[in-house]
C-alpha cells in the first residue's frame, strides 16, 4: 500500500466523520452549480418538448387539471400571493385564471426569467425573480406552488429547498408527489424521478388535499402546511 493510502486509511479509522464531512465538501466544490446544470438545460432544450423548454410536464395537455383546479385551491388558503418556485417557461401558469391572486415566478435560469419579464410581466399583478429555491432569499408569499421541481433535485438540495420554504413564513405548500411510489430513490441534481413525498426520506404527512394530475401514474400535487414539514 502507497503512503498517501495509508494515511487516508488511517484517517478514515481514527476520524470518519471528519473524513466524511471533508469528502462532502470537496465534491461540493468540484460538482457544476444548480445555475449552471439547469442553464444548460434551458439553452439546449435538453428535455425537448416543441410547447415548452420546462419539459413535457408544463404543456397545456399535461396541466389541465392543476390549471383548472388552481383558483378555486388557492381561495380556498386564501391566498392573496402565489409564490411559484420554479416558475419554468410560463406556459401553462399564463392560461390559469388566479383572478386578483399576485403571483412571483422564481427560477434559477437567468435567461429564462429575463425572457418571462419582457413577455409576461404586469407590475402589481405577475412577476419575475432569478432565484435558487435551495439557498437564496424568497418573498413571503400565503402559498408556495412547487410543481414537477424537486423531482429533478438530489436529496440534500430537496432538503435544502425545503428548509428555505419554511424560513419565509408562508403557510402552505402545494407540491408534487407520486403516490403510485413505494420507494423512493435519490438522483444527481438535473436528473429526474418519480417521489412519493410521505416516504423516508421525507415523511410528509398526509396531503391536506390532492389534486390527482395523471391517475395513471400517481401524479398529483398536494397541499401541506409548512409548518407541519
């Protein structure tokens, strides 16, 4: 055995948790940012679809039921401010009627939001932010929408996302979940996969209401209260 693997071997015995913790770290530095894997996701329409850059899952066919269900589960939190994290494309949000609801789309893609300002921006009304859900800042909103987003996040940055929801103060979350799933996997961030949110590792409780969106596949968005997460 080299030195250098003698030594690793060492440390690895008298101190995991620090060679673990350091391992974490050095990945952290050595991995693409979430702002660079999803730019380039956007700029080589990675995932696509000829309707929308955000993929299958936000063409018109795919959301008929969130857009019309929508409204009425909004007034229902009462909710005077929608925060959509991530916002996407656009492309199904600007058919749904959210009548005198506000509404902030944030998305980590510079351009992509830069673009759904020139297009779709009414001050007072709809805008738009550059934002990384997992980490930055977001505006307290009364609902928070988090549709077919954390299925393309690893499991740390889902955590992290979460954590952030939860620092704004907004009472409820309506977020995709799969209930056709039985185990839930991990993915590298970018990827994608099907989560059953009331399985390890998350442990949701039961959704406060389902909007089932593909009875085929178990595809629904439910509603918790963040401060239950």
């Amino acid at each position: 055995m080299r030195e250098s693997e003698s030594i690793r071997s060492f440390l690895k015995s008298r101190f995991p948790r620090a060679v673990a913790v350091y391992r974490m770290a050095a990945e952290a530095l050595t991995r693409p940012s979430l702002t660079t894997i999803f730019s380039g996701i956007y700029h080589n329409n990675a995932w696509q679809d000829p309707e929308s850059v955000s993929g299958k899952g936000s063409t018109l066919a795919r959301t008929n039921a969130i857009m019309n269900q929508l409204p009425a589960l909004l007034q229902e939190c009462h909710a005077d401010l929608l925060l959509d994290a991530a916002c996407g494309d656009f492309n199904w949000m600007r058919n749904s009627n959210l009548g005198k609801v506000r509404y902030v789309g944030v998305d980590i893609v510079p351009d992509l939001i830069r673009k759904n300002q020139q297009l779709y921006d009414e001050p007072g009304r709809i805008e738009f932010l550059v934002a990384d859900i997992t980490k930055d800042p977001l505006p307290r909103a009364d609902a928070i929408l988090c549709r077919d987003c954390l299925t393309h996040l690893s499991y740390s940055r889902i955590k992290s996302a979460i954590s952030n929801f939860k620092t704004t103060g907004t009472k409820y979350l309506l977020c995709t979940t799969h209930t056709s799933i039985t185990d839930n996997v991990d993915c590298p961030d970018g990827g994608w996969r099907s989560l059953n949110l009331q399985l390890e590792p998350f442990n949701f409780p039961e959704p406060l209401k389902l909007i089932v969106e593909d009875a085929e596949v178990g595809k629904c968005v439910g509603v918790w209260q963040l401060s239950e997460l």
